[in-house]
C-alpha cells in the first residue's frame, strides 16, 4: 500500500489506516466477539495497513484492550489513541493528561503511543496548559508525536505556539465536507491530516438503503444523540446522502473497484490529507478497504465526482 509521511516530521503512514472506534462496541449495537474484532484488525495489518487509531472513550477502555491484543507482537503496527475532556474522558487538565497517558499505555500493552491525540476542544482549561502537557509527554518519551482531533484553526495556532501540533484528525468524506479548507490549511503548515468518517459509517459502502433498519443500539437508529445522525442519516439528509451514492456507483463500476474503495481513494486524493481511517468488524472487508490505498484517480475521474457533491447533505 502507497504511505504518506504525516505532516513535517511524523512517521510514514499508509494512506488508509485502521479505525478502532466500532471495536469498542457500545453504540454501534451489540458487541461482536473479541476474537472477531481482534481478526478484523489483524486481517488489516496483513494487507498493509499500518496503523491503528482508538481512544480511551472507545467502549470505555475496550477497544484499546482490544488494540493492545492484536498489536501484540507486532513491533511494526503503529498506534495512534486520543484523550478525552471530562465528564466522558480523563480530562485535559496537565495532571489528567498523565494519567490518561498512563491508563492507555496500560490497556494497550506498550511502553510508548506512536500518536496521542487531544479528542475534542475543552473550554473548561486553557488549551496552553492541555498541550504543555502534551509537549512533556514526548519529552520523556512516552509519546513520539501528537496531534489534535476537531480542533478550528485558531485552537492549533494556541497549539503551534508552544510545540508543532503534528496531525488533525476531522470528520471528512464524500458526504462531509466542512473542514475542507482546514485540511488545506494544515497541510500547507506541515500538520499532517487522519480523516475520520470517511466511509459516512456506512453509508458510503453502498450496503445501506432506503429500507435499511439499524439495531435500536446502534447510534444510526436516531437513539444515540450524536451529530452525525442528523447530519447524514436524519430524514431529507439520509435521502440526499443516497443520491450521492446512487450516483457514484457508475462511476465505480467503471474503474472496476467498490463503492467504499472509491470514497476511501477520494479522501486521500484531497490537498493535505495524510491517510484516510477506515473501521469494519467484517475482516474481508478490511482488506477491500486496505486495496483502496493502491487505488489512482486521475484528474478526469476527479472533476466528474466534484459536479456530484452538491447533491450531498453537508456539501461547502
């Protein structure tokens, strides 16, 4: 698979990396079996991928658990988590940060995070004292790089006056474009970008309908309170949101490739995109997600997806 160096001075990353968030279960329905989970991963680092991104909130702890168990072993597979504000986090005061560091060093059975990440802004303490905090763990090497996780510009320039923020981890995909200027931004000031979402959970697979029914549990169903519902599964966005891929499959049918490895090969096309972070319980799939990395669209193939977007929910 095709790597990217993140940012400025991070390490070499395939472009499509792991994501740990469906691992942790929780609100994506019932919990699928641990050796399953652990496979998925695993099946993924067979087929180039080189990474994997989780955090603390995943699940509670259980998909850093998880994470540790199918990195074990493999000195090669790099691991990125995040730290979370409270009340759902540790907390982003300096103290909570080591502690977090400490807890996530525990569950995933190593003596160092290859990438540790700030979740979400914290308006409660001052962003100055978070990345202090940040800055100290690479300095006694419990930590090589770190980076931020739905920061604006004007957070990661508080960041970048203390320590370089290496990477941005937004929302970004076919379906969600907001933060397309921000990636550019970083990307020109060496911060190197890990899209999440880019897949739009699913709905980018081309595997959900307009009769699909999601488990009650599953934070798809509407029942969850997250943002992501209404911005991309809410009634009037969920049919816009299916245009698009209605729209796409031609044009995936025609390079011969899926639906997901279309969306994924687009996201790390983007000005200033590093990698792109794909998760999925199912290991075939992994691996299809994994082939995506080697996937090229050339220029013609890019323009004929722009004139698509503005059918999207969430399109500027």
């Amino acid at each position: 698979m095709r790597t990217d160096r993140l940012g400025s001075s991070g390490p070499e990353l395939s472009v499509i990396g792991f994501g740990a968030w469906e691992a942790g279960g929780e609100v994506w329905g019932p919990n699928p079996d641990e050796d399953v989970v652990i496979g998925g991963m695993r099946a993924g680092l067979d087929a180039g991928i080189t990474w994997i991104d989780t955090a603390e909130v995943y699940g509670d702890g259980l998909s850093e658990t998880l994470v540790g168990k199918a990195v074990a072993g493999r000195d090669d597979a790099l691991v990125a988590t995040k730290v979370a504000p409270r009340p759902d986090g540790t907390g982003f005061r300096a103290e909570e940060i080591r502690r977090a560091c400490a807890g996530s060093l525990g569950r995933l059975g190593r003596d160092r995070i290859d990438l540790y990440q700030l979740h979400w802004r914290d308006d409660e303490v001052p962003v100055e004292e978070t990345w202090s905090a940040m800055a100290g763990l690479v300095d006694e090497g419990l930590v090589r790089h770190i980076g931020v996780s739905n920061f604006d510009a004007e957070l990661i320039e508080r960041c970048e006056a203390i320590r370089h923020v290496d990477s941005l981890q937004p929302h970004f995909s076919l379906l969600y474009l907001r933060h397309r200027d921000l990636i550019r931004w970083c990307g020109e000031r060496g911060t190197g970008v890990v899209c999440y979402g880019p897949l739009a959970y699913g709905l980018l697979t081309g595997a959900i309908g307009p009769d699909t029914e999601f488990d009650r549990r599953d934070w798809r169903s509407g029942g969850g309170g997250i943002a992501y519902y209404r911005d991309l599964f809410a009634p009037g966005r969920f049919e816009r949101s299916l245009a698009v891929v209605d729209a796409l499959r031609p044009i995936a049918d025609r390079l011969g490739i899926t639906l997901a490895q279309l969306s994924l090969a687009w996201v790390v096309h983007q000005p200033g995109v590093t990698a792109a972070i794909a998760g999925s319980r199912n290991p075939e799939h992994v691996r299809q997600n994994a082939e995506a990395g080697d996937v090229e669209l050339d220029a013609a193939t890019l323009e004929e997806i722009k004139t698509i977007l503005p059918l999207g929910p969430a399109f500027g």
